[in-house]
C-alpha cells in the first residue's frame, strides 16, 4: 500500500482565516479539563449529523484550496517512494531534512522546497521509474477521473532493494521490483525469479519469465493472482516497464506545488503529518 500523508497550510498563521473566531471561542471543557472550542463542536456535528455550518465557514474561505469543508488541507499518495527518489537524484533537498510523521515547514521552507520541486520537475521528466502497468488488449488500462482526464492504472517500484510484496488478493501477493515483478503466495512461498509480465488467459493465470519461460499459477485459497480492480475477471496482463519519473509521481509533485504557491501566497507554513 502508498504511504499516506496529510498535508495542510498552517492556518494558525493567517489572522484573516475565517474559522479563527471559532477557533479562538470556548464552549466547553472535557471531562479531564482540557478546552474544548466552538470549532471542535462545529466538526463534531458535521461528522455525526452532517450539519452545514462547517461547509459553510469553509466555503467563503480563502485559503480553500478544494471548496469543501477543511479545504485547506488534502491527503498525499506515494509521498515516501518520491522521497526515496530525491535522495537518489537530489540528496540535499529541502523536504529530506523532515521526518514527515509530523512536521510544520515554516514559510522559508516552503519557498526552497517550491523552487526544488520546479526545478525538480526537468530532470524527473529525464528519468524513467520501473512500474508495473495494467493492459488490455495491448492497450493501457485507465479510467476516468472526477476532472474528466484519463488516469492509467499502474504499480510503482517502492525504490527499496529489499523485495515488498504490497498488493495482492487473499491467494497471492505481489509487488514490482526494480527488475520486474515478483510474487509470492499467501503461505509466503516466494514463486521462483522475476517476471516481465503477469497475464490471464482462458481460465488460468501465467507468469512470463525475461527468457520467454512460463510459470503456471494454480489457486491458492481459491484466488490466483489479480492486478485488475476494475475488471478483475477480464484476460488483462500485468506488464514490467518503464514510465517518466514526472508521470509517475505527477500527483505528488501537483499538489506539494498547490500547497506551497498557497501557503506562499498567504505568507505561512505547510504541516506535513503521517496517516498511514
């Protein structure tokens, strides 16, 4: 599974945030005597009755990045593979100076690591990541997203030497290494060698070897290995190969630019927490 991260401008730098007053006003305590403010009880009833003046507030709100409630803050994916790419390309960059399990990057910060991920953005468009990338009938897979473009379906090496088998089904798991694809079943067993494609055909599943040798999968706990979420069943095939770095790292790199021109903007931070 992706790594996980929340990212928020430090709203509590910007006096013109709408949601201060709330924030600032008292309207209750816990039971062990902390303070609890309007603000936690405006949330509160939004998550458990769906009430709209959290949505409201928001919605007026300047530093609303995505117009919803709390707008101003979004979850990344696949920010720790990305970073494993800076350190092999770009070591001292800003963000590598994180732990990023919870960190607050100060205005400063951010406009360093804003120009590093521009000037990032030339040299990742001349590198090629491994992946593993879903076909069918010898066409990428890809579907289509809330902002009408075209997303194509694909796994990511993690950028780790180690092998990791993070997706999978209940009978095999599987992952893609820097040199293809690699599977093992869900007793452990590692299936022998590294894979350049993994294919359906008729009621089977097969594993292409480099050499052109197949390997026959036979089901384990009623599951042969799949990589289609969107048509499991359908005669797809995971392939090995390579993509642009910028391609396949284009969400993380958007949306630490949107973040960082916001915040800049704005004249404040970005806090950067951990979430899975």
């Amino acid at each position: 599974m992706k790594s996980v991260h929340k990212i928020k401008l430090d709203i509590f730098k910007v006096s013109y945030r709408l949601c201060r007053p709330y924030q600032e006003k008292i309207d209750d305590f816990y039971e062990d005597g902390g303070i609890r403010f309007q603000w936690d009880m405006i949330k509160q009833a939004h998550m458990l009755s769906s009430d709209q003046t959290l949505p409201a507030i928001c919605g007026e709100c300047p530093l609303n990045l995505y117009y919803i409630a709390e707008g101003c803050q979004g979850e990344i994916e696949g920010l720790t593979v990305f970073l494993k790419v800076l350190a092999r390309f770009k070591p001292d960059a800003e963000l590598l100076k994180y732990s990023l399990y919870d960190d607050v990057m100060d205005v400063d910060a951010v406009r360093r690591m804003l120009g590093e991920i521009l000037d990032a953005e030339k040299f990742l468009e001349k590198i090629k990541w491994p992946i593993a990338q879903v076909h069918y009938s010898g066409v990428p897979v890809s579907y289509q997203q809330s902002d009408g473009t075209a997303r194509y379906i694909f796994y990511e090496w993690d950028g780790d030497e180690e092998e990791n088998f993070p997706q999978g089904s209940e009978g095999y798991f599987w992952g893609r290494s820097q040199d293809g694809i690699i599977v093992k079943d869900n007793f452990g067993n590692r299936i022998p060698g590294i894979f350049k494609r993994l294919y359906r055909e008729g009621f089977g599943v097969y594993g292409e070897y480099p050499d052109g040798k197949l390997h026959t999968f036979i089901p384990v706990m009623g599951h042969f290995p799949s990589w289609d979420d969107i048509e499991p069943g359908r005669k797809s095939e995971l392939i090995s190969t390579e993509l642009a770095a910028t391609t396949v790292f284009h969400d993380v790199l958007e949306l630490l630019k949107i973040f960082s021109q916001e915040a800049l903007k704005n004249n404040t931070g970005i806090h950067l927490i951990n979430i899975s």
